[in-house]
C-alpha cells in the first residue's frame, strides 16, 4: 500500500501539472470504489481553479475555492496526468479534466482507493477530523509520544502506525524506525522512556526523508507519476530481510506477526 513518502512524491509529481489550472468537468467510468465517487463530481469542479495541491496523511488533496477534491490510493491506486484522448488502460476509473487538454486520471486495480468531496471545513470530513500529527511537522516530538503512550500495554509498532498518534507510519516504515532506533517492536508502548521516545522520533524523520528522496519503497503496484520505480527498497536495513544478518551485528534478522503484520527486528540490537 502506498504510504506518506509514496503519497508525496505522487503530490510533487503531479503538482506542476495542476496548479493554477482549471477542471473543466470529470469522467467516471466506475464509481464504486472504496466509497462512492459523488454523483454530481463533474459538476462541483467544473470551471473551479485549482488553488493547491496538498497531503494529509495518505491523503490527496486539491483544493478550490469551493472546497478539496480528497484523493486517496488504496492499496493499488496509480495518478498520471496524461493528455486527453489517452487511450484507456485497464482499471482506469476516473479523469478529472483539466482546461490546458490534459486530464488526472486514477487507476486503480483493487478499487480500494477513492475519490471525495468536501466542502470548506476541510477538517470537518470524517477521514481525517482525528489524524494525528504529521511526522515531518513541528508538532510531532518526543514529548507528544510519551504522553499519549502512558499506561499503554500495547506494542510500540502498533502505536507508532496508529494514525490517530501521528500519520503516515505504515508497516515498512515503523519496522525500519524501530531497527534504526534499537527499540523491540513488541515492547509495550508505555514503558519506553521519554529519552528513547525522543531518539525514535528522530529516527523516524530521518528514514521517511531517506524514502522521500528515493522516490519511495516499491511495493507490488506502486510506481511513482512518471513511471518510474522507488528505489527506498535498496536501503532497506530490517524490513524483508528476514533470517538476513543484521547490518549492526550480524545476529539474523527475524520475522514475527505483530497486530497480524510482518515485523522485521533484531533480538540482539532491539531492546
């Protein structure tokens, strides 16, 4: 599934092609995705400008003056600008046409992505009014975990991927900021100290802008807007490698479910 450096090198290849443009209406040849695509779409975006191209979360957000066109991938979802006439490929369910003969078209396979509407608030649309904080904003440190994981039995990973804490975590990124940080995914949440919770939030920015400048982690589906593959899988240093030596120490690295997801760690590096 594509996750937040997946997202926003979507965002930043699709930018340059939509700001400051206008739709002219919108296509959709199947609206039954994850949630339905509004009926009256077309309508809503018709002759608006695009005033932004933004991210939240694993969210896709254009906005206008009347309101955002919400984005998101799913599991298998793919955004290209392409000219309009391209010929049509497989599973390629929704255009949004833009005023210079161009057009933003979703394709999407498994049909978990979608495509949504909402009007000023922004922050008023269910899927996103209880996000946490941004991994690469200023609101998100040390402290903030700490404080929201007192008392908590659950495991560190889980925490760190539950969305409502800080967004945009997924699985691959969670077991590598956790082998970068030596802290044992399956260690409960609220006994890691603020010093570690500190060191792990460093290590999390650090391997989501690794995988930002590397276009992202490949993952079945994903390529990035022009075609080309991420390449984060290359550093990978935990996650996959499986009975793999430890690039620290040289212990093999094991796998174990944890909240029904593959977890790569260290025994001997992760405390």
């Amino acid at each position: 599934m594509p996750e937040l450096p997946e997202v926003e090198t979507t965002r930043r290849g699709i930018e340059p092609a939509l700001r400051g443009r206008h739709f002219i209406g919108a296509k959709v040849r199947q609206p039954a995705l994850r949630w339905p695509v509004p009926d009256n779409l077309a309508r809503l975006i018709e002759q608006q400008p695009i005033l932004a191209v933004k991210r939240r979360a694993k969210y896709l957000l254009l906005e206008l003056p009347a309101g955002h066109v919400l984005i998101h991938l799913g599991m298998s979802g793919r955004l290209r600008v392409a000219p309009a006439g391209t010929p049509l490929r497989k599973h390629d369910h929704v255009d949004l046409l833009l005023d210079d003969g161009q057009l933003l078209r979703l394709q999407d396979p498994r049909r978990f992505g979608a495509v949504l509407w909402q009007a000023h608030p922004l922050e008023a649309h269910p899927l996103l009014a209880q996000l946490g904080p941004e991994p690469l904003g200023a609101d998100f440190d040390g402290d903030w975990l700490y404080r929201r994981s007192r008392g908590m039995k659950s495991p560190v990973k889980n925490f760190i991927m539950d969305q409502k804490v800080v967004v945009g975590v997924g699985n691959i990124y969670a077991s590598e900021t956790l082998f970068l940080a030596g802290i044992h995914p399956q260690r409960p949440a609220g006994r890691i100290s603020l010093a570690r919770y500190q060191k792990l939030v460093r290590c999390i920015r650090e391997v989501l802008q690794d995988a930002l400048a590397s276009g992202g982690t490949t993952l079945r589906d994903y390529v990035s807007p022009d075609g080309s593959p991420g390449y984060f899988s290359l550093s990978l240093r935990a996650y996959g490698r499986a009975d793999q030596p430890c690039p620290r120490c040289g212990a093999p690295i094991r796998r174990r479910l944890i909240g029904q997801r593959a977890s790569y760690y260290c025994a001997d590096c992760q405390r």
